[in-house]
C-alpha cells in the first residue's frame, strides 16, 4: 500500500521530467470538469456579465476602455488555456505554471502584465482540508483568474460587481486584483478558526481524560493539515510584499494601500498558524504524557496488590511445608488464628496505603 502512495506521488512530478520548458502539462485530479469561462465586463455606471461559449470571444476585451475580469475554470483543457494565452501574450513559461497545480506561490513581472500564483484553502463537506491553485494575469485593463474547477470564494467579489457596492467599479484593473487575492485571503481566517476550534476540541478532550483510543491518528492528521496550510499561506507574504514596495506601472499609487493592508491580514494569519503549530506538537506531548500515566496507574493498582499479598503468600507458603514438627501444627485453632492474622496485616496495609495517598 505505501509504495503504491509513493509511486502516485512521484507520477505527478515525472509529468515534467524531459519535457521542453512551456510544455502545458496538467498535474492536478479534476480532470473530468467541464471548461467555462466566465466574464465580467464593467464601467463605473455600468456591467456586462457573460459565460463565454467561444475562446476567440475573450480577445475582444484586451484593448477596451472598460475593465474587465475573465474567470477560466477547467485547467485540465490545456489547449484551450494555450488559446486564451496566445489571445493575450501570455508566455509559455505563465501557461506551463497555470496548469502545473503543485506550483509554489509565486509573482512573476513581465513588461505588459503581473503574474501571480496563489493557492485558495477551503473546506469540503467532510470537513477535509482543499487545497486549489489560482492563477492570477493583471493586464492594463484585465485581469484573468485560472482555476482547476468551477467553485470559489469570489463571490462577494462578483456580489460588488453586479451592485456596484464599494469603490470597485470606479476604479481599474489592479484595484480588481486586490479584491481578489483580499477575498482568498480573508478565507485564510475562516481555515484558521476551524483549526483553532480542532485543537481547542482536541486539548479539551486529552485534558478530561476521556481521549479516544484513536485520539493519536487525529493529531497526526491535523499537524499534516497545518502544514499544508502554512506551505500554502507563507509564501504569499512575499507577493504581497513585491507589489507593495515594487513600482510596476499597472499597480497606482492609491491602491498600494489595500495591498499593505493584505499584507497586515498575512502576518496575522501567518502569527495564528505558528502559534497551532506549537500547540499540536504540545497536544502530541500530552498526549503521550497521558499514556504513560494511565500506564503508571495500572503499574501503581498492581503494585499496591503484589505488595498486599507477598505477606500473605509468605504466610500460606511458610504454613504449606510438609514438615513434621511445625509449630501450631497440632493446635485446635491454628487455622482462623492464621486466618485473622492474615485478615490483619491486609487491612493494615490498606489503612497504611491509604494515609500514603497511594490509593
């Protein structure tokens, strides 16, 4: 079985071995989702909101006055993604990181466009952890957002868009891309509250004393998911960063502000997952620590009983000998006197046991 993991797990990086930089070769598992493309076309007094059934369609908002926000879903149709690119310049190199879904977080700056790799955490219905990539070209007027499947966390994004709340219609396409990554970003709080509320559960229950017996498989698996969650988070404070303090001509002046403001909500993040990271391996300890206390006072109630009966067997042993000439042998009473003795030194011994503390 392990070495059936390994091996899927070395296929999706042999997808790459020997292969001609800007090959597009998908590495991701939802490959049996439908292509959409998504558009959203606006001004500030007005909105265009369409599903664009042709790829050559997308071409015909590069060069307008308006802004306009493409969304692709469906990063498996690799020809199809190599069509959107040549429609608006991208490079091969953008194209090979758009559908590679085990790319690191990343920004790339070309001449005419920004390109940013992120990845978008959420949690399915079985409560299991979702780790999905999101690329991201900012163009003069445009930005394209590439996903793996339909289904995300822009909805407030295109709520804002369809009502004009907020300044987001009045301003241009990189004030678009800050909404965007702010949107990935604040669901980061909501990934990070389910896990505090994982380990508050976790330390309750070890703390009780009422831990299951498969308690040790849970904390394992959650220290893999805030792993996940930090490999996914922490280099994103470095994009936030280069745009902030960068001086590309499609990120103005006024928005630069927004984006620190990201960047404030990443340290905050970034402070929480250090902090459960600490406390999982503290939950690990105590875990173990509880063990070995159970395991002490199994070894405390056995030892109280071995040092119980060593005097009584000592007696019944010493009164067991086959000898002739025993003292008290012959004695018509001999037995309930051995008997209360016997009866004597036990409770004694529970009394002494007891002032102890040991039971």
């Amino acid at each position: 079985m392990l070495k059936k993991r390994n091996k899927k797990r070395t296929q999706e990086h042999k997808k790459h071995i020997g292969q001609v930089p800007g090959t597009l070769v998908y590495t991701g598992k939802k490959s049996d989702k439908d292509f959409q493309v998504e558009c959203f076309d606006y001004t500030k007094d007005d909105i265009e909101e369409t599903i664009l059934l042709n790829i050559e369609d997308a071409v015909n908002y590069k060069d307008t006055d308006s802004v306009t926000w493409i969304n692709v879903d469906g990063l498996q149709h690799t020809d199809k993604i190599e069509d959107i690119g040549k429609q608006y310049d991208l490079h091969p190199l953008v194209l090979e990181d758009i559908v590679n879904t085990t790319q690191r977080p990343k920004i790339d700056e070309y001449e005419d466009y920004l390109f940013v790799v992120l990845k978008m955490l959420y949690y399915d219905v079985n409560e299991e952890i979702v780790i999905e990539q999101v690329s991201f070209v900012l163009g003069k007027n445009y930005v394209l957002t590439f996903q793996e499947a339909e289904g995300d966390v822009f909805g407030t994004i295109r709520e804002r868009l369809r009502y004009a709340n907020g300044r987001i219609r009045g301003l241009k396409s990189d004030y678009l891309l800050y909404a965007l990554i702010d949107a990935v970003v604040d669901n980061y709080f909501s990934i990070i509250e389910t896990l505090g509320n994982k380990i508050e559960d976790l330390e309750t229950e070890l703390f009780t004393g009422h831990a299951r017996e498969d308690v040790n498989i849970e904390v394992q698996q959650l220290k893999r998911e805030i792993l996940k969650v930090r490999r996914a988070i922490f280099p994103l404070r470095e994009i936030i960063n280069r745009i902030e303090k960068g001086e590309h001509p499609l990120i103005f002046k006024r928005t630069i502000t927004y984006y620190r403001d990201i960047y404030d909500h990443l340290i905050q993040v970034s402070e929480n997952i250090d902090i459960y990271r600490e406390m999982i391996w503290s939950l690990m300890d105590m875990y173990m620590t509880t063990i070995s206390n159970k395991m002490n006072e199994v070894m405390k109630v056995l030892t109280i009983m071995s040092s119980i009966f060593i005097p009584l067997s000592f007696l019944a042993g010493l009164y067991g000998m086959n000898f002739e000439y025993i003292p008290e042998l012959k004695y018509r009473y001999g037995y309930f006197v051995l008997l209360g003795v016997m009866f004597t030194i036990f409770i004694g011994l529970l009394i002494y046991f007891k002032r102890k503390k040991w039971l």
